[in-house]
C-alpha cells in the first residue's frame, strides 16, 4: 500500500507578489520512480492523491493489469496544496483568493522539479484536476507526450464561474456553508435525467420526505466529515480561474501551441462542463493542430459519470494509452 508522501515545506509567490508556505503532498503507486514511464494524475475537487489501491477513488482505472497499469507505469499524484488531506490543520490555505489554477500548476511543477521528473509519459485529470492539467501543458508545452482532460475545459464559461459564485456565497456561513453547497453541487455533478431515473418520484420509506431530498442531505453530511471548509473554499474558487489565455493569446491559441497529444474526453450529459463547450473546443482546436482527438462518453449521470462509468472510461483510456 502506497504511504502519503510530504516534500519540504517551501515559500510560494503568487503571480500579485503575495508570499505562503506551500506543502506539498503525494502517492506514488506501480513502478518506482526514475524506473519507468510516469503517469501523472490530478485529482477531482474534493479528490485527493490517494487515485488507487484499496481506497483509491479512481482505483477501477488505475493499478495492476488496468487501464492506467501499475505494472508499467510509476503513477504519481499531488494533492492540491491546502485540499485538507494531509490532515494538518497549518496547511490549509485561508487566503484562497490569493491563488489560480497557473499558481497550483506552477506549485507542482516545482514538486515534479524536486522529484527530478523531467518529463511525464501522460498526464490526466478529472474536473478541476483537469483543468489543472491545461494549466501545466500550458506552461510547459513540451512537458507531457500525452495529456488526458477528463470533463473539464481550457477557460471557465460564465456558466462555470455562476455556479461558483453560488457554492462561494454559501460557504460564507461557517455553521451550514458546507452542507447546502454540498447540496446545490449535487444538483449540477448529476443531471435531470439520472436524478428521475434514480428516485422515480418516490418517498423514503417511513419517512415523510422525498428519497431524493434525503439523498441530498446525506451528501451534504458525508462531505462535512471527510472535507474542511477552508479546503473547499479553496477548490471552488481553484474552478472558478480555469483560463490559459494570457494577454497576447486567446484559450484556444495556447491549447494549440501545446506539443502534447491532447485527448480530450467529456461526458455528454454535463452541466458543469457541458459537451457543446467541449465540442466546440475541439472543433476550434483540431483546425489549428493535428494531434487533437474527441472522444464521448454517453452517460445519465451527468458530471460524476467520470467517477461512475468507469467500464466506459476504461475502453477510451485503453485506445490512448
């Protein structure tokens, strides 16, 4: 069983001149490092580095013999800095607006740096880990041979950005913060069509209330005794800064100047990230580089169907990697 892994604490500087003491931490599962290709995987927003093993959130992708094989590759994943996993209350991150999505990239980049990564096989990612993953592409064109954004985008839509602005304005209230933003967010991670086909209109057995409504309180529940307010207010807000343009160059120019293949997967009933987003991404992308592929996942299960349609997932990673 791979342990959680801690580098030196080190003195970040955002891209405003503010100054924090970062600390990162990591699993590495398969191959040792330095004796195999590297696999490089970000995690989900209330995800963490431990991706496989017997507690492994995305453990039917990734381990012996699976699409992601640890009998091939050294695996390696960082948690978000201040994401709460390390259990060390010092640090998490307060001032979390103070931070981007180009800051955790660059974070990372200096704990690949210190690891003595030089290059990464294939690096993926999920949701906002995702678009992590377009951050660090962006910043080293030359870094990844191949680059997996799973159910995320290269620049937040307005869509995106209202979203956070609701869970932001909830987690205001330290007392309920993070059970109704809990809530709200499990109204956009699925879809209509999963949540009718999952509860049919039905009443929780000896209780006067929908299963529905009681399905979205024991999310709410289950977060707040695994999750830290100060950790989630981080990683909203992380959501809410995807954009790799900078001042000379749009989203799509960026994403075009990346050398990586880039395979880009998305789920068709998303309402976080949705499809049409995706595929006009791609389109726009595929007329100004080659090496772009689209592929689709059908699924009722809205945003999460990256965490649940896992046999579909497997084919389309199978083909990549």
């Amino acid at each position: 069983m791979s342990e959680l892994k801690e580098l030196v604490s080190t003195i970040f500087t955002t891209a405003t001149g503010v100054e924090a003491r970062i600390n990162l931490s990591y699993h590495i599962f398969g191959k040792a490092l330095g004796t195999a290709p590297v696999v490089l995987v970000n995690h989900a927003l209330t995800g963490n580095s431990e991706v496989a093993g017997e507690n492994g959130w995305w453990k039917s992708v990734i381990g012996d013999d699976k699409p992601i094989d640890t009998t091939r590759f050294t695996v390696l994943a960082f948690n978000f800095p201040g994401n709460g996993f390390d259990q060390k209350p010092e640090n998490l991150i307060h001032n979390y607006k103070d931070f981007d999505l180009n800051a955790i990239a660059n974070i990372l980049f200096e704990g690949l740096d210190s690891l003595g990564v030089e290059e990464v096989y294939c690096g993926i990612g999920g949701s906002v880990g995702g678009a992590l993953l377009w951050h660090m592409a962006a910043i080293r064109p030359h870094f990844f041979e191949k680059i997996i954004p799973v159910g995320c985008d290269f620049k937040a839509t307005d869509w995106l950005r209202a979203l956070c602005k609701i869970q932001d304005d909830l987690l205001q209230d330290d007392e309920r913060g993070m059970h109704l933003a809990r809530q709200h967010g499990m109204t956009f991670y699925r879809c209509p069509e999963g949540l009718n086909h999952k509860f049919q209109n039905k009443k929780t057995q000896g209780l006067d209330s929908f299963m529905v409504e009681d399905w979205l309180n024991y999310h709410g529940c289950a977060l707040e005794k695994r999750f830290q307010l100060a950790a989630y207010k981080l990683m909203n807000h992380l959501l809410s800064t995807v954009d790799i343009s900078t001042e000379e160059l749009s989203a799509v120019e960026v994403a075009a100047s990346i050398i990586s293949e880039i395979h880009v997967v998305t789920v068709d009933s998303d309402l976080l990230f949705t499809a049409h987003q995706s595929r006009l991404n791609y389109q726009e992308l595929k007329g100004r580089k080659n090496e772009v592929y689209y592929y689709e996942i059908e699924s009722i299960h809205g945003h999460d169907a990256i965490l649940i349609e896992y046999p579909k997932l497997s084919s389309i990673l199978e083909r990549i990697i």
